[in-house]
C-alpha cells in the first residue's frame, strides 16, 4: 500500500478541510493497549487461571504444541494504524472506519 506523507483531509476540530501529516503508529499488541480485556493475560493472572508457565510441566509438554492453543501465523497482513496530524491545529485524529489490510505501508 502506498500512502502520501501528507494529505488534504477533514480536520474534525477545525471542522474543515486542511493538510494533514501521515504517520504509521507502531502494533503494541492487545494486552499493551487493552489489558484488562476479558481473557487477556494480565486479567487471568489476576483471577488466578492463568494456564500459561506454571501449570502442569511448567508449559513444556502440557499445552501442546504452539499452534494447538494459540492462534499462530494465520494472518500474512495487518491493518496499519494511520495517525493523521493537522498541520493548522497541530491536532491528531484517527482513521474512524478503519483501514485497510496492507502486507507492507510505503509512504511516498
Ligand atoms: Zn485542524
């Protein structure tokens, strides 16, 4: 996917159209940004089900092999999080219907 460093697009607290800076903000994964999700690892640590290291032969055998119990190399594409910066108001907004799934973003 190749997207233009900057762009002309709707600045919502300007309530215009202005140029925007294109900034690609780096996956921290969900128990990054979400950590009290339901079933995320911090949460079943808490409630004590965590079934990670420490149960059975410390995760060696007992959980089986990695693509058995975790969801491993299924998608070859992500979503790039795009973050928009009005060049006016120095604000940042997001894309709000999401974007598109890209193998690799290259800015031109
Ligand atoms: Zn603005």
């Amino acid at each position: 996917m190749k997207v233009p460093k900057e762009m002309k697009r709707y600045c919502p607290s300007c309530k215009k159209h202005c140029l925007h800076k294109v900034k690609v903000e780096k996956n921290r994964g969900k128990n990054k940004t979400h950590p009290m999700t339901q079933f995320s690892s911090i949460r079943l640590k808490l409630r004590g089900l965590w079934m990670g290291v420490g149960t059975g032969n410390s995760g060696a055998r007992s959980r089986g092999a990695l693509n058995s119990w975790k969801r491993y190399n299924k998608k070859t594409t992500k979503k790039p999080d795009f973050r928009y910066t009005c060049t006016e108001c120095n604000k940042a907004s997001t894309n709000a219907g999401g974007s598109k799934r890209a193998k690799k973003v290259e800015m031109i």
